[in-house]
C-alpha cells in the first residue's frame, strides 16, 4: 500500500527523512542562508517561500534531534556570506 503523499512530510512520503530529503535540504537551505545578506536579491528571486511543502520539508529536517548538532547552531548567515563573497578566488 502506497503512502498518500500528503500523510507523511517528507518528501517520499516516508515518516522519516531520506537522502532525497537531506539532498534537498542541502540545495535549498542555501538560498534561504542568502536572507538578509547581500545577496539577498537571490533568496527573493528564488520564491522558496511560495513553497509550503518544501519549507515544511526544510523546517523537519532542521527540527530532527539527530541533526540538531549542527544545524540547529545559531549562525550569522550575512556576516558569514559578506566574508566569503570577500575572499578571493
């Protein structure tokens, strides 16, 4: 029997989260890092918030207690951007 997708958040519609969740993760929560720093234009032009499955999918996987050691540590995203846009490459 199939999961409705819809009945579990993540995004194989399984009630734990997958390597497709946490590639997903990955890819999106950069942009959503680039808030507020200068490259906000990017996080407004990406529209992630028009995406409430997706945002729901991000806020999960940040709210697992498995993940908490790194993603749940309080970061200055715009200080930490602004410094690397700075380095040269």
């Amino acid at each position: 029997m199939q999961a409705e997708f819809g009945s579990n958040p993540f995004a194989l519609a399984t009630e734990n989260p997958t390597y497709l969740d946490l590639y997903i993760f990955t890819h999106i929560e950069k942009l959503r890092m680039l808030a507020g720093t200068a490259y906000d234009r990017a996080y407004k032009a990406s529209q992630i918030e028009k995406f409430p499955r997706i945002v729901q999918l991000l806020d999960l996987v940040k709210a697992r207690p498995e993940f908490q050691g790194i993603l749940a540590k309080k970061v200055n995203w715009a200080q930490w951007v602004s410094w690397h846009a700075k380095q040269p490459t």
